[in-house]
C-alpha cells in the first residue's frame, strides 16, 4: 500500500496489489473519517493502524462511496466506526454483498477473515454535511460508474473524493453514461485544490478541468462510435477494432488495464444501445407495411 499525505491532517491510500484502489483518511478535530477501504485486507489492516494511532479517541466514521467489492471489503475491520453510504448501496450490499465475499473466499484464502459489513447511517436525497470541528466533508449522490454512486468533498481543503465516478477511464458497465456525465458536470461547480479518483492518482487543481473533460469527451465518442457501428450492421465482435487510444485513453492508463475496461465499456454499450434501436426498427417496420397495405 502507498500512503501519500496531501495536506497535514488528510491522507490517500493506494492499493498496490489491484488496479490502484484509493482510500481515504480525514483527521478532523472532533473526528477521523475513513474514505473507503481497499480491496485485500492486509491492505485495509494498515489503514487500521494508521486510524487507531491518529484519532487519539476520537469518533471514527467510515464513507463508503458505493458497493463494489474492491472499496467495501474491508469494512468490516472498522466495527466501532460510524458508517455511511448512499441507500442503495446498502440496499446493493443487503442483495449481492454476501454471495460476492462467499465467491472471494473461494477464490483466495486471503478473505477468509472478511464478513459483510452494512451501513448504519444512509443518504437519501439531498446532501449529508458531516461536521466534525475544523472539517466540513459534504457528501452527495454521485452516480454514473453505478447507481449508489457518494462524493465526499472536504470543504476547508478543497478536496474532492470522487469514488469510481472518476477513473483514469471511465468504467460504465454496471453504470450510466448520461448520469457518469452529469456528476462530472457538478464536479465542475466546485473549488477543487485536489481530486482523488475511486482508482489512479490524485489530480491537482490546474489539472482538474482537463481531466474531467477528457473523460467526458470519452464517453461521448464511444457513444457516438457504437452507434455508428450498431447503424452499419456491424457484429459486436468488430468492437476490437476501436482501440482505447483511438477513443483519447492512454493504454497505459491504470496501470495498463485501460485497454481491457474500455472493450468491457464497449460490449455494455452495444447491448444497451442495440436493445434501444431494435424496437425502433421494428416500429419502422410495422409502420411501412402498413403504408404499403394500404396503398395496395
């Protein structure tokens, strides 16, 4: 695990054993909040450590910005920590949160120590401002890479935790490109010194605007190329042909894994986009052949 200190009192944690997970630790004066937890537990167990040295009995709240495995496993090794999230993350947790620990278990031995860990304290609507002394962190609904999507910016420091919302790519397969848009869009109305994505390296404030544009500006060409292709007849295996960097992603971002999330991006696109144009089509049809009955 890297830890970086990005001002005297917040840290990011980067896990160095999958796809570059970010976690988050605010030392406020009357509390510790934790941002996530990565994914294996010697990982989180180091996070922990950190927590339990610095809060110096101070209350500890621990955020998670939505319900996918790699930034929820380790919640469990939190239990006296206030924890928070958006609705349906617990209510993604409550229907698949077991069944996906039970399959890591199988996988590794590593998880074996691993239970699955809910929410006491949800959002709802609106935004949720945790006061805690010195720091204001405001939480808000930040869907786009999944449904339960939670930001947290910490006011006095300008820094934004996007979660998954923000990535070195976009990653929309159990997500929405037009609500992916959306949150980067209010992204854009904040005073952002520094933007910690769900996954990558932290993004300082002359980088932001450019960093958020380019990912708009990904997900608007695949869009518009898988609707080309879907227009000309093209099978889904033709997607290969559109490579990452043809889309404006480097192939080496995220440690090289741009590649294999932008063809995931790509297939989801083609089935969402092609179960929209087929009833069209048919509608197109039906209504021909009507003209021609008619006209016959």
């Amino acid at each position: 695990m890297q830890r970086d200190r990005i001002t005297d009192d917040i840290y990011v944690l980067t896990s160095d054993l999958y796809a570059q997970v970010n976690a988050g630790v605010v030392l406020a004066s009357d509390g510790v909040v934790v941002i996530d937890t990565l994914p294996f537990p010697e990982e989180t167990r180091e996070i922990v450590a950190l927590v339990e040295k610095e809060a110096e009995g101070r209350p500890i709240y621990l955020v998670l910005t939505h319900y996918h495995t790699d930034h929820t496993f380790g919640a469990c090794f939190f239990p006296n920590a206030i924890a928070i999230a958006h609705t349906l993350c617990r209510k993604r947790l409550e229907e698949h949160g077991e069944q996906a620990l039970q399959a890591a278990k199988a996988q590794d031995p590593a998880f074996a120590p691993l239970s699955l860990r809910l929410p006491e304290v949800v959002v709802e609507e609106g935004d949720l401002l945790l006061r805690l002394g010195n720091k204001t962190l405001q939480l808000f609904h930040a869907p786009g890479h999944s449904p339960d999507g939670l930001a947290v910016y910490v006011r006095e420091d300008r820094i934004l935790f996007t979660g998954d919302v923000m990535m070195p790519i976009p990653y929309i397969v159990d997500g929405d490109v037009e609500q992916t848009i959306a949150t980067l869009q209010r992204f854009r109305e904040l005073q952002i010194e520094t933007m910690v994505p769900g996954h990558g390296e932290p993004i300082l404030r002359g980088e932001v605007p450019d960093a958020i544009q380019a990912n708009i500006n990904y997900l608007n060409t695949i869009v518009r190329e898988v609707r080309r292709y879907l227009q000309q007849g093209k099978p889904r295996e033709a997607l290969r042909e559109l490579d990452v960097e043809s889309c404006g992603i480097p192939r080496i971002a995220l440690n090289g894994l741009a590649p294999q999330l932008h063809h995931r991006n790509l297939i989801a696109l083609y089935q969402r986009l092609s179960a929209e144009i087929q009833p069209v089509s048919r509608a197109r049809a039906t209504k021909t052949s009507s003209r021609s009955s008619r006209t016959s």
